[in-house]
C-alpha cells in the first residue's frame, strides 16, 4: 500500500482534485492553498493552480462567504460576531464580509437569537442570580452575538 504523503500526482491530478475539493463545498481561497501545501509544489506551480481554480470560478470569497454566513447562522446559530471573526480568520476583506452578513434576514436573526437564548436560559440549572447570568452572558458572547442584544435579552428573562 503506498502512503499518501509519498504519492506523486501530476499537475493536471492535482487540479481535479482541488476542482472536486471546491465542488464539493464552497472553500475559501486560505482553505485550497492549505489543501495545496499538502501536495509539495513550487510556488509557481502553487499560483498555476490557483489561478486556475480561480479563473474557472471554483474558489470565488464572496460566494463563500455568503454561503459561510448563511449556514453557520442557519445550522450552527451563530450571531454576527462570530460569523465576522471566523471570516477574517480566513483572510475574507471587510467588503465581502458586509455583504455576506446581508444574507441574514435581521427578521430571522433576531427571530433564531431569542429562541436560542430562551431555550439556553430554561436549560441553565442554577437559581436566579449572578452565576445564572454569566453562564446565559457567556454563551451568547461565544455564539457572537453582540453585547447590547444579549443585556437586553437578560433584563427580559430576569424580569419573568
């Protein structure tokens, strides 16, 4: 059996690989250059590639970045925080990342924030009080959510 990291492909594998790795899901440009590294080409080859990937639009930031958006809220809850750090993490200019958040109705948003919120705030077992507090503050902070909407959320459970 041949170990993978040894293997030798040709320029032209190496691009269907990477064509069906961007089919596959939606990458960003950070990702395919990390999936590149593993296959040991010059920098010129590297660029080849890429620029291929790009030109025959298998890696497009802004269709990622929506797409990013969009399901990391959708499946996973994120608020727009966490959504825009994750972003930057991957190289994504501020531009790109406006427009993604965009893709989240602010209907939807708020709707999917009060109702994880809710639901957290039912499943924290402690007593009302300062340690019930944080535990609801943090999570919401490490969901992204943004500060003045989880107090807000706080004051209203707080009061019932």
């Amino acid at each position: 059996m041949k170990d993978k990291s040894t293997e030798q492909f040709s320029l032209q594998e190496i691009q269907q690989k990477l064509e069906y790795y961007c089919a596959y899901q939606e990458r960003c440009y950070k990702e395919v250059e990390g999936k590149l590294f593993d296959f040991h080409l010059t920098a010129e080859e590297k660029d080849q590639v890429l620029i291929y990937l790009i030109e025959n639009n298998f890696i497009n930031e802004e269709r990622f970045a929506k797409s990013f958006a969009r399901g990391k809220h959708n499946y996973k809850f994120w608020g727009k925080n966490r959504i825009t750090n994750e972003l930057k993490f991957r190289n994504i200019s501020s531009r790109i990342i406006q427009e993604a958040l965009k893709e989240i109705p602010e209907t939807i948003y708020l709707e999917n924030f009060h109702r994880l919120a809710e639901k957290h705030w039912d499943s924290i077992k402690e007593r009302k009080g300062p340690q019930k507090n944080k535990k609801f503050v943090d999570f919401l902070l490490r969901k992204g959510y943004e500060t003045s909407l989880i107090f807000e959320k706080l004051r209203e459970l707080e009061a019932n």
